[in-house]
C-alpha cells in the first residue's frame, strides 16, 4: 500500500457516496467525471485494493468490504482538514467567524435547523445567521454575493441561470407527499390503493407558496391535459398547511416529505399515494463564486447531504 493518499482523492470518493453516482459527484464537486474516475482510481492505486466491484450487465457499483472499511476513515480525515481550516481562519482573522445562510422555510426548519446546532457546538467562535425568503431571492442574494451558502428546493428540469453561483446537488429526488386526515375521503376509500390525481380536483388544497417555483410546479402537474386542478389555498407556512388540513376535513396538503415525518409517525395525518404521483424536486446547495467557500458552509452542505443519503451498499455508475 502506498502511503500518498490525498484529500482529492478520499474527498471523491466520499461524495460518490453521498451522490450515489459519478455523474452526480462530478456535479457536486464542480469537476468532470473523467476527474471523479481517475482521483478513484488513484485512490485504489494508493490504498492498494479495489474499493468498488461492478456488477455484470450494470453500471452499478459496489462497495467492497475494504471501501466500507475505508469509508469511515476518510470522512474523518475531511472532518479534520475543514476544523483545522476553520481553527486557522479564526486565529488569522483574530475575531468571530460568522456564515451567513439564506433558504426556505421547510429546509430551515425541519433539514438545517438540526444541522445548524450540531455546528454550533462544533465551532463555538462561529456566528451563523439564517434568513428565510422564497427560493428566488435566495438565489439573487448568493448572486449578489450577501451570503455565504443558500439552500434551495427547485423542479429537476430547471438549469442554472447563472455561472456567478456554485451549486451542489445535495438530493435529485426529493418526493412531495399529499396528505390528508386519517377520516377524510379519499383516506377511507382507498387506504391501501392508489388516489387518481382527477379526483384531487374535488376537494380544496393547502400549499405553503403562494408564488415561486413551488407554486409553480404543482400547478403544472395539476393542470394536465388542460383539464382545472383543485382549488389552490397558499397559506404562507408550513406549519399552517398542517393546521389547515386538520381544521378541514374536506382538505389535502401538499409539503415535501422529510416535513411530514413525525405527524405521519403519530398518524395525525395519512398520506395519500396518489397516481401519476408529483414529480420530485432537487435540493441544491448554493454558494458564490465571487468568494471563497467558508469551511463550516461546506461541512453544512456535507451534514445536510447525509441525511438524504440512502444507507446502501450499491452506487450507481
């Protein structure tokens, strides 16, 4: 085994597990995939083993026992590297470090404010601010450069508007669920079967956005066909969705599912599968370009990316 591992090389190699695919680490990392292939490659070269197997007739690959022995190890030697890169930034600056964020509300609550403690703890000489706007201004303000990391939720087919930005896909497929009380309707007629999205239209719906992306997207995916979708109730918060819904027994909801996790655990509320289901959004992480990247901003990005990391022994090529 030789000795002369690099950062570069276990830091692709935990992000290709993170991202479940080259294409996406290589997105992720801003760098080419032909780059993500060969910094693996020297890895294995170094560490003197294969640390993927891929399956025949795939392009999935699979960690072998020595890349799950190794997958711990090189997260704690990044761990490291960003905490020395912070300890340096503080004694050189000779003042508290401060990161700005800017995101929605449903990632401030329920994804980055968990995230958000667990830093604090980790950096107590660092100030972290956040500020809740729609998606939009949060994309303006990383352009314009007045904070250090955005997070956002946008549909899957939209392309960047801007090279000023930097962005790393933290979840492809975030899934939007329609929710309803465990009494409504829909609930008792099909509890194990599917809701045809038609039916939707008879009955009022609760969104957070009254503009924006979101909004957007969900109507599209309600209109189909040119036929009306149901009747479209912004409320301006998560929160008040929930509350609306179990106000209204004729009422559905719409959020993104890692909203929903303790009021579907407690069955409050019953979430509906309806068919064609809403098509998922992307969570992307944004920071500008004009600036470097703070360390604490990327280990945030790193922490966020964990939870909506699949525990899985198979990445996709």
């Amino acid at each position: 085994m030789d000795s002369s591992v690099e950062v570069r090389q276990l830091r692709a190699f935990v992000t290709l597990v993170q991202q479940g695919s080259v294409t996406a680490a290589a997105q992720s990392l801003g760098m080419a995939q032909s780059t993500i292939s060969e910094a693996l490659s020297s890895l294995e070269r170094a560490m003197g083993t294969s640390l993927f197997l891929r399956r025949r007739g795939s392009h999935e690959l699979v960690l072998t026992d020595a890349g799950n022995a190794l997958l711990p190890h090189a997260r704690s030697v990044l761990q490291v590297i960003t905490e020395a890169h912070v300890a340096v930034a503080e004694a050189t600056t000779g003042s508290r470090a401060r990161v700005t964020i800017a995101t929605n509300e449903s990632l401030g609550t329920y994804v980055l404010g968990p995230q958000l403690d667990v830093a604090r703890r980790r950096w107590p000489n660092t100030t972290f601010e956040v500020t809740v706007m729609m998606c939009a201004a949060v994309r303006s303000g990383i352009e314009n450069g007045q904070y250090d990391l955005g997070m956002i939720l946008q549909p899957t087919d939209d392309e960047p508007s801007t090279k000023v930005v930097k962005r790393s896909i933290i979840s492809p497929d975030v899934p939007l669920v329609f929710f309803t009380q465990p009494t409504h309707a829909l609930a008792r007629a099909a509890p194990r079967a599917s809701v045809p999205r038609d039916l939707l239209g008879e009955y009022p719906l609760y969104i957070s956005d009254a503009a924006g992306d979101f909004h957007l997207l969900v109507r599209r995916y309600l209109q189909h066909d040119g036929l009306p979708g149901p009747h479209i109730r912004a409320t301006g918060s998560v929160e008040s969705v929930k509350r609306s819904v179990l106000r209204d027994s004729r009422a559905v909801g719409l959020l993104p599912a890692y909203a929903l996790t303790d009021e579907i655990r407690d069955r409050r509320i019953v979430a509906l599968r309806v068919q064609p289901g809403p098509p998922p959004m992307r969570l992307q992480a944004l920071t500008p370009g004009i600036r470097s990247e703070h360390p604490a901003a990327h280990q945030l990005i790193e922490s966020v990316a964990a939870i909506f990391t699949v525990p899985t022994r198979s990445i996709a090529g």
